[in-house]
C-alpha cells in the first residue's frame, strides 16, 4: 500500500508516538467543460483513484513542518501556524498553509502546529490538480483533527479561496468541487452559478479514459489564465449593455450571436464564444450521456478541443500534437485537452481493444513532433478525500 510507505516516512522524519492521521484526496479530470467554471457555466469533471497521500499529527507549539515525498531535495520545511502569509520563494508549502489560513478567515483559527509527510501519485503540474488535490486534503485534515464543523462542500470553497486569495491564481470551484465531492464511478455535472450538481454515472461499455500527459509543466499563476479570466469579464461587461444576464453562462449560442457586436475586440468575443458554445456543448454532452450516446459525446469533447484552440487559445503545439494524432486512431470516441491548458493533460475515450495502440502511435507521434516523451495513464473515476488509517 502507497499509504504505508509514506507513513513509514513520516516516523522516521517526525518519530511515531502521539495520534497519527492518514488521509487520500484524489486528482481529478474534467471530462468536459473548459473555462466555464468562471463564466457562470457548467462542468463535467471527476475524482480519480490517483491522488495525494497524507500522514499529519498535532503538535503541541505553533511549529509547522512540512516534507513532501515529491520534492525530497527541498527536505523538511518549517514554518508557523502564526506567521501565515505566501513566501515569496513559492514552493508547495504553500497550499497547505493557505488553506490553514483560510481556516482562520472563515472563524476557525488553526491554534496548533502540525507534523506533516505528502506524497502525490498525480504527475505534478499536469493540469490533473494536484494543487486542489492537496488544499482539499488539508482541510480534511484539519476537520478531522480539530473537529471542525465543515462540509466537504465547504472544503471545496475554502480550497479556492486560499488559491484566489493565498497564492493568488483566480481558479473556479471546478477542481476543488470535483475532489471534495467525487464519486467512484461518476462525473459531477455542477452549475458553477448555483453550486447544483447531480452525479451521472460514466458507464463506458467496452472504452476507457486515458490521460495522456504532454510533460509540458504548467503553472497556473505564470500563465494566461488570470488574463483570459479578466478577457471574459470585459466581455461580459460589454454584453450587459445589451441585454440583461449575470454571466455569460447564461447565454444561449443564439443570444451570444445576436448580440456578441457589443464586444468590441474580436479576441474577446472569440473568448466570450468560446465560454457561450462550451457551456452549452457541456450541458449537450451529459444529456447524450444520459441517453448511452457515447458516440455523441466524444464528438462535443472533439469540438471543444477546436474551440479551446482556436477560440480560446489555450492549447499550444504539445496538447494540440497530442489530441490531433488521438483523432486518427481508429477506435478513439472523443479526445481533448483538459484543465486550464498551456500544458499538462489531455482526456481521450478510447475503446478496450485500441488502446494499446493509442498509446504507442500517440507516443511515437508526440515524441517525434516534439522532442520528448509523453505519459499515458488509463484511469479510474474514484471518490472524494477519505482517512485511511
Ligand atoms: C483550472 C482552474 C479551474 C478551471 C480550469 C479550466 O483547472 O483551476 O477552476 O477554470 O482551469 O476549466
């Protein structure tokens, strides 16, 4: 068991007396629904079996140390549950401590240090959330050991917040819902608007879900994301002036095409768009779901792929090689990249009997275009963040 290991290490770094917790949250795919989750729209992700692993133990001073089995040359990093703020030399410390800040935001004030050993079996930086996955680890951390009176909902929104406000990224709820609230075997279709959602079975006859990951690294802050955020908020803005909504996710593709002349930049109302169809093509895909049309699903995954590269512009050479050559094999039901984009991942449905073949002619043609490898995992759909031992 993975979990056992890293307990292991957290005995031999921090000793093995006192109360010791071992927790799993999970990393999580969006199946579709890109960049809606700040646009008032809908989303499709889900929690997968992949995730971060957790070992933690009060302590009795204010002290926080930190190791991570992922960054082991950084070794033990020390800090203090009263001198919460973002160091300017980022380093993944960071999320914890931003959620424990965001605790005391929220009126529950962490009081106690902690001892805590991570370690994530989601390839960092892959667009899969292991950001989310740990912020959402920590809280349940935190409800668990200091008896805390919060939802897992309310994980989700204290995950974003410490990301908005701690570490600065302007994400959605998207990663953070789909961790808390994931289900083994189903995506959340969630209205980003309201925070309605509804689990939907993925039954895939006879077809898996392959991440293929480009290993093009991605940081959200150093990205566009902040950028196409604020793009579709001038957008909005514009739009209002024409007709009465609270967000884009609220247009239908007619009433965008009726009125999109109020935006006066044509990348913005490509971006606006691409926020209006994603949404619509979101809702779309899950009532093919409902109805076992795979086929039309995979096709909506296809044409949001288009629509993120070229409307949207958040692919790039690396996702575009990968979902273009996933396009060509034969018993591929739909493919795309998935996440904030600029890097990381994409999701293909792939039928049983190709997918060996996917990942050797997507491998080959990825590594020959580009210059280096990509990783293909078949994935499972798990559940939320759970304490193991
Ligand atoms: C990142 C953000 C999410 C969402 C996606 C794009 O993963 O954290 O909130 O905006 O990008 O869909």
């Amino acid at each position: 068991m993975v979990w056992e290991s890293v307990l292991e290490k957290f005995k031999e770094l921090f000793g093995a007396e006192g109360e010791i917790g071992v927790y799993f949250a999970p990393g999580r795919v969006n199946m579709i629904g890109e960049h809606t989750d700040y646009n008032g729209g809908h989303v499709f992700p889900c929690a997968l079996t992949i995730g971060t692993y957790g070992v933690a133990r009060k302590r009795e001073d204010k002290k926080l140390r930190f190791y991570s089995l992922n960054f082991e040359q950084l070794g033990v990093i020390e800090s203090s549950v009263e001198n919460l703020k973002p160091e300017k030399e980022a380093d993944w410390t960071n999320y914890p401590k931003g959620v424990m800040w965001a605790f005391g935001e929220k009126g529950m004030k962490v009081e106690q240090g902690m001892d805590i050993v991570l370690f994530g079996n989601i390839p960092n930086g892959s667009g899969l959330s292991s950001s989310a996955s740990v912020e959402v680890l920590t809280g349940y951390i935190l409800k668990d050991m200091f008896g805390f009176d919060v939802t897992n909902q309310d994980l989700a929104l204290i995950g974003q917040y410490s990301e908005n406000k701690f570490n600065g990224v302007n994400c959605g709820i998207m990663d953070q819902f789909a961790i808390a609230m994931g289900k083994e075997g189903h995506a959340i279709f969630l209205d980003t608007a309201t925070l309605k959602y509804e689990y939907a079975p993925i039954k895939l006859e006879n077809a898996k879900i392959v991440i293929s990951c480009s290993n093009k690294k991605r940081g959200l802050g150093d990205s566009k994301y902040n950028e196409r955020r604020s793009e579709c908020e001038t957008a909005l803005a514009e739009i209002q002036k024409v007709i009465s909504v609270n967000s884009l996710g609220e247009l239908t593709e007619e009433q965008f095409e009726a009125h999109k002349d109020a935006i006066k930049d044509e990348v913005r109302r490509k971006r606006a768009k691409h926020a209006v169809y994603e949404n619509q093509r979101t809702i779309k895909a899950v009532e093919a779901l409902q109805k076992n049309d795979v086929k039309l699903f995979g096709e909506l995954m296809n044409a949001s792929h288009v629509s993120l590269r070229d409307d949207y512009e958040v692919t790039g050479i690396e996702l575009d090689t990968l979902v273009e050559e996933a396009w060509k094999v034969e018993g591929v039901i739909g493919s795309r990249m998935t996440g904030a984009g600029f890097g990381g991942c994409t999701v293909s449905i792939v039928k049983d009997e190709a997918v060996d073949t996917f990942i050797k002619e997507v491998g080959a043609a990825y590594e020959a275009k580009i210059g280096y490898a990509a990783d293909f995992y078949v994935v499972e759909i798990g559940d939320g963040p759970v304490k193991l031992a």
